[in-house]
C-alpha cells in the first residue's frame, strides 16, 4: 500500500489566476488550484476530508469547494461581517468562524448557526480545536488567548453569557498566532504576539508551562507532532527553533541568536506570517509577506525549495492528501448544507443578541413595552450606539500598539 501523500496548500492575498494551490511536498509538482477570491490570514480550513474552505480577505462570506470539484465554487457561507478567522472540528461536525469581535458555530450536518460568543473586546485573530474537537481556542487583538470548552458552550443556559474554561491573559500586544498540539483535553498551545514572545500553555490546568521572549515581534508558531521543537517566525523574516526537552527546564527564557545560531532559519526577506511542520517532522514550510513559500530541511536549517507566489502570503500548511483530493470519481458523502446567518429564532424576533447579550421576550413582555416594533426600534439604537463605542475602542486600541510597536529613532 503506497505511503500516504504529503502536500502543501497555500494562499496568497494577490490571487491573480487562483485562490489556493496544491502542490506535492517533495516533488514541488503542481496537484490542484482553486480560485474565487482571495483568502485571509487564518483563513484556510480543510472539512471532514471533502470540501475546501476559504473565509476571504476583508469580505463577509467564507468560500467552499468540492476538493474535485476545484473549477466550481460550491457555495458562498454569509457572515454578518468580514470574517477574520476560520477553523474547522478534526471530526468535522462543526465550523467556527471570527467575525470582528465575535466567534460564529456552526453545525455542520444542518447549517445552523449554534451561537455567537463574545468575549473578545477587538478582533478575533486566529481560532483553532483540539484533536479531539473537545475544546477550542480563540486568540485576539485584545492581548486575550481564551480556552473553550464544546460541550459547555453548546450546553449553556441561553439566559447565560457562556464562559471559557480559561482566560491567558499574560501577552500584552496582540495575538498573532497560535497552535494546538495533541492530546485532546490534555494538550499544550502556543501563542505568539506582538509583544516579543511566545507562550505555552495546558488546557487541563490552564497553566502557564513556558514563556520566551525574542529581540523581534513573533507573527507565526508552530510545533512538530512530537513536540520536541517549537517553531518561531520573526517580523523581520527570521524563523527560531526552541527545543522543548532542554533541561533543566525554565519557565521563562530569553531566545539569543548569538548563541543559538544553530537554531535560525534565514531566507525569508519580510515577515514570516505562517508555518506548519511535516508528519515525520523533518521538514518544515514557511510562508511569508515577501510573496514566497519556502520548504526546509528541520536538522541542517537549508531551504530546499522556495515557491514564489504573487503577493504576501496568507496561508501555508502541510495535509496529508485525503483521498477525496487524489481521486477523481470521490465526491462528498453528503452535500454542504445552507449555513444560517441568524440565531435561530431570531429572525422572528423570539432572541435578539449583541456582545453576548441575549434578550428573551414572551408575549407579556412585549405587550408591556408596547409591541414588538417599537422593541426593534429600541434595540436598533442601542446597537448602533454599541457600534459607534466599539469603533472608538478600537481606534484608540489600533493607535496605541502602533505608538508602542513603532521602531525606535
């Protein structure tokens, strides 16, 4: 029986000829395009081995295709705003999405829109489940890493805001990225943020296992399956290796490239914005705002292929090909449902939710407050009231990291 396939999926914000590309890891062969639009960053997300989504840059909508159906777009999922970020579970019965401050789940199997968590006071940057689609993570520009558990959230009394298992809360720039090793309910994340480091942390304790601190802004991490390397990627280009078996152990490190030169990769001539590392974990892919994606071989720390692309580069990631890829006569066991924009109920007026509020009226209440127009006149106000404080939070928020992030004269 032949080996299984290793391939690269990447994205660029150009897109010129086509949204996504598939090429083999090791040949550099080109496999696959698909095109409609321009995927973001952290917006790339494979479902349940048979469709292919894409949440497009500075839209509201999330793109799906059949993985052999590359020339058609399958259907266009509506969001309430541009989506800034996109996952999907390992088991394929759900899909979350960011949309501005707020995270978006969908039931796979229905397309229904489950519920709208809010915990975030800025932007959602970057999302991702466990292996055992138990638990999920969110990250943002607020400085917030915020852990979630499934069953929690989809069993929460509705008159109750749900609430993450655990709240990071030590980053003090915005969330970059972050990465979900294995391991279910007890496995490790890293984080990476603007503020010069990258942090692990385990989801059954919430505890704080490692923090390193770097001479540049980390925008991308990621991890080999054994977890034996944690892999950095710098603003200025550099990618750093931080070996997680050292000891003794320390919780808090400085990352010194005089002394750990061993442990740099250099090629890239701008920011590193995405990384992911090969099954075997000899290899590792990096994706960069210099228009290139570039392979490396993880011991000598060579570039073995670089692939130019036509803009920045948004995603990059290694999958093992599912058959739906390689062959041509699969298709999808069922297809994709309507994904819902609203709560249900709330087109009709039963829930009415923003930031995490949920307001429930029966049919006595309504009468007090004088009908139900009047309450969606009242509710339109305090919304748009809402918005315009949020607008102003967020540009005093966007001006202070620049004010503190700008480089020294």
């Amino acid at each position: 029986m032949a080996a299984p396939m290793e391939v690269a999926v990447c994205t660029d914000s150009a897109a010129p000829m086509w949204s996504c590309i598939v090429w083999e890891l090791h040949s550099g062969a080109n496999l696959l395009t698909y095109r409609g639009g321009q995927a973001g960053p952290h917006g790339l997300a494979l479902l349940n081995g048979e469709y292919l989504l894409a949440a497009q840059l500075g839209k509201n909508y999330i793109s799906a295709w059949e993985l052999q159906r590359k020339d058609q777009l399958q259907q266009k999922i509506m969001c309430p705003g541009p989506v800034t970020c996109l996952t999907t579970s390992p088991n394929g019965l759900y899909v979350l999405a960011g949309v501005a401050e707020s995270i978006h789940l969908w039931e796979v199997s229905t397309g229904n829109l489950l519920v709208i968590l809010s915990r975030h006071y800025q932007d959602v940057s970057c999302l991702q489940f466990t292996g055992d689609s138990s638990h999920f993570i969110s990250g943002g520009k607020d400085c917030l890493v915020l852990a979630w558990s499934l069953c929690s959230v989809l069993q929460a009394d509705p008159s109750r805001i749900p609430a993450p298992r655990h709240v990071w809360s030590h980053h003090t720039l915005p969330i970059t990225d972050l990465h979900c090793g294995f391991g279910g309910p007890l496995a490790r994340v890293a984080t990476s943020s603007l503020d010069q480091t990258v942090k692990l942390w385990e989801v059954s304790s919430g505890e704080l296992l490692l923090s390193v601190l770097f001479d540049v802004s980390i925008m991308a991490v990621t991890m080999d399956l054994a977890e034996h390397h944690m892999f950095c990627g710098g603003s200025e280009g550099s990618i750093f290796q931080v070996d997680l078996f050292t000891w003794p152990g320390q919780r808090e490190r400085n990352f010194q490239p005089e002394q750990d030169a061993g442990k740099v990769f250099k090629g890239h001539r701008n920011q590193v914005t995405c990384l992911s590392v090969s099954t075997d974990g000899s290899v590792l892919l990096s994706g960069s705002h210099d228009e290139t994606v570039r392979l490396w071989d993880v011991q000598s720390k060579q570039c073995i292929r670089t692939v130019a692309l036509k803009g920045p580069v948004t995603n990059a990631t290694i999958l093992l090909a599912p058959v739906s890829m390689l062959s041509s006569d699969f298709r999808p066991s069922l297809p994709l449902p309507h994904f819902n924009k609203h709560l249900l109920g709330a087109e009709h007026g039963d829930e009415l939710r923003h930031g995490g509020l949920t307001l429930r009226l029966g049919l006595h209440q309504q009468s007090v407050l004088g009908g139900q127009d009047q309450l969606r006149v009242r509710v339109t106000e305090l919304e748009d009231e809402v918005r315009n404080l949020r607008k102003i939070n967020r540009d005093l928020f966007d001006f202070s990291t620049r004010f503190i992030t700008r480089p020294a004269k």
